[in-house]
C-alpha cells in the first residue's frame, strides 16, 4: 500500500468577520469553493486557536503554531526567520529587524506623516532591490546592515544588540498617522533615525521619481518593526518522522521551513498575491510529494491576507476561489489518481478582517480530511458560522496538528 501523505493548505488571512456588504455574510461563506466544501462534508470541521493568550496575532506566531511548533516555546520575533530564508547568518548578539518599504505621506515632520501603503504599491523585486541597496550604501556599516528581500519585505540585522525596541507593524496603522507609532525604547531614537534619514534619501530617488510618474505608489521610507534572536527550531523529520516541504513566496514562511530543516521549494511566478502562480504552487506540492520522496508539504497562499490590510472585499473572495480551484482541487485530483491516501488540512492562519485591515486572534475554521477515512454527517459548507455550530474547538494548535499527523 502506497504511504500515507500530509498536505496543509494554508490560507493566510482567509477568515474574516460579517461583512456589511456582504450582508452579514464573510468571504469564505460567500466564495464559491466546491471542492472544499465537499471534503469538509467528508472530514471533520470546527474551529483552532493559532494565537496563544498574551501573542501578538503576527502571521509568524500563528504559521509556526500550524507547523506544529507551540510559539511560547519557539517563538524568537519575525525577523530572524525571514532572515533564514534570506540566507542571513545571524550571529549570537545579533537582533534581525523587519524592514518595509512604505509609501508615506508628504506632511512634515515625519512624525506628522499618514501611512498610506504598507507595501509601496507591492513594489517589484527589480526596484526594491536597488532602493534597500542604496539604503545600505548610505545608512549601513555602523552598526547596522539592510539585507534585500522580496517586494517590499526586506531585513536590517543590529550588530551587538539586544531586545527592548518597541516597535509597530505598518500594516496595523493603514491609513492612519505614524505619531503614536513610531520606534520607541532601547533603540528607538536610533531606528527612528534611520527611518527619517531614510525618507530624505528615497524620496526622490529615480526609482520613485519613476513610480510616481507611472501613477504608482513610491517606497519613500523604510518602517522598522518585527525584532528578534536568531531561532533554534527542532527538525521537523525529528519531531514529527516525516521529510517536510514549504511552498510559500513570504520569507517568513520559508524561513520557518529553513530553521525547522525542511526542503523550501521555489516556485516561478509566486508573488504572495491574488496574482501569484496557483497553478505552480500545486504543481510543485505534487512534485514533492511523488517524484521527490515528501512525506509532508506545507502550501502557503499569501493572497487573502494582502487583500485583507487593502480591504479589497472582491479580490479576498477571488483568492480563496482560486485555492480551491487550482490548488486543492489539482492536489487531490492527482494524488487519487495515483491511488495514495492522504490527509488534507484546510485553514487559514489567523483572521484579517476587511474592516479592520489587520490580524486579529480570533479562532479559525479547519477542515481536516482524510482520503480513506471520509465520514457523512459534517456541515457542507467551511466557514466562521458553521465551524463555531459543530462545537469542535481545539484550544491549543500543537493538539490539532497532533491529530493530523498522527493519523493513519
């Protein structure tokens, strides 16, 4: 008999709160997502916590919970583990700071400033990695490196440094004004430094001279936020006795799979938002599965979370369309087609609400679902509403994802 595999789709942000333009309804009750509705009709439905009591509902606590590593124990900041998936060697007394490219507004001083895109208008890699390269050229080397990343996530490492920094994700202040926000504690004044000098330096880049002329958002500023230690991650084969694979295009996720020694799989075209390459991702989990000798893969869609902090209700819905059509549908097509059992876990990672424009720590709704273990009876349709009437609560992830893996 053919071993059994492991396949999580993860769904960043895909649960939500009643939408008043949806008539009381959220995103995942409105999509239309056949194919997850008919395993969860077959498999078992109700709701986890992924953020524990007294955490931040930061997608890198609740993603590191799903894989299966309680965050109040291997939790270390966001930060170091983008850095991972960066390539960064962090050494012990190093901190890894998480660093954005913003648009800000044009009111002075910057204190007075309103954070108007977290993301620079989801700025290309090309225009990125020419602006976090001048940033380095000019503010880095005293104490401080800035590392390129993807889009407009990148990374600043603080050489002989410790914890102590308050500091606020961008995202949670959208449209708002950054006094009240800003860096502050053992580092503050000097990271809010950097940030200012920054903005002198960006603001009339020719990179963002050519942004604005297209009618784009330009990356005026870098935010500062997500500090960390370097993290020490048990191996996932150890812990859990199956070869593990990531498919994500966010370092924080790759990261994760890079500390915890699990194949991270590239795949073309993967942005981390509702235009990403579906199609790939599931293709590559497929791969890893059959051809490459996984036992386990862990597949992360960004895209309804972006669509949460920009609010943008259609394409929220559109993203967990296109989950369930290319993604879950194309998987288990394939593996039944060849005839081997699997377990599938369906879940988001925590809540980002359209009217809010940031995470929340609110349970989320699951779908667990096995191959040869289909049973009737459960609700036909996997949303916030139906999960919370089965009465199947999970309080701690680690009890769930248990549960999933130790299912035969």
């Amino acid at each position: 008999m053919e071993k059994r595999k492991y396949i999580v789709i993860l769904g960043d942000g895909m649960a939500d709160l009643p939408c008043d333009a949806l008539g009381g309804k959220t995103p995942l009750e409105v999509a239309d997502k056949p194919r997850i509705d008919a395993l969860c009709a077959r498999g078992e439905l109700g709701l986890v916590k992924t953020v524990p009591d007294g955490m931040k509902p930061g997608s890198d606590v609740a993603n590191l919970a799903v894989m299966g590593y309680p965050p109040a124990k291997f939790y270390s900041g966001r930060s170091p583990l983008e850095a991972l998936s960066m390539g960064i060697d962090l050494a012990d007394d190093d901190i890894a700071v998480r660093c954005n490219l913003v648009t800000l507004s044009d009111d002075e001083p910057y204190e007075n400033k309103i954070m108007k895109d977290y993301s620079a208008g989801e700025i290309s890699n090309e225009e990125a990695k020419i602006l976090v390269e001048y940033v380095q050229e000019n503010l880095g080397g005293e104490g401080e490196d800035f590392f390129n990343g993807v889009s407009y996530r990148h990374c600043m490492v603080k050489h002989r440094a410790e914890l102590g920094t308050e500091l606020t994700p961008p995202h949670d202040i959208s449209d708002k004004c950054v006094n009240g926000h800003l860096p502050k504690g053992l580092y503050g004044e000097r990271m809010l430094s950097l940030m200012k000098k920054s903005y002198d330096l960006l603001k009339d880049h020719p990179v963002n001279k050519a942004r604005i002329a297209a009618g784009k958002n330009p990356a005026n500023s870098i935010w500062l936020w997500g500090e960390g230690t370097r993290p020490a991650l048990q191996p996932f084969d150890k812990s859990f006795g199956l070869k593990g694979a990531v498919i994500s295009a966010v370092d924080l996720v790759k990261g994760i799979g890079v500390g915890a020694g699990m194949n991270v799989i590239d795949v073309p075209g993967a942005t981390g938002t509702y235009e990403t390459n579906f199609d790939g991702k599931a293709e590559a989990a497929v791969k890893a599965l059959t051809e490459d000798g996984c036992d386990y893969v862990y597949v992360h869609m960004e895209a309804p979370d972006e669509c949460g902090h920009q609010g943008d209700l259609e394409h929220k819905i559109l993203s967990i369309e296109l989950i369930d059509n290319k993604v879950v549908s194309y998987i288990c097509d394939a593996l039944n087609g060849k005839g081997i059992p699997f377990s599938m876990l369906i879940m988001p990672d925590h809540p980002t609400p359209l009217k809010l424009k940031t995470h929340t720590s609110d349970p989320v709704p699951f779908v667990l679902y096995r191959s040869d273990g289909e049973k009737a009876g459960s609700p036909s349709k996997m949303c916030e509403k139906t999960a919370a009437a089965t009465g199947v609560y999970y309080p701690e992830c680690h009890d769930l994802i248990s549960k999933f893996l130790g299912g035969k």
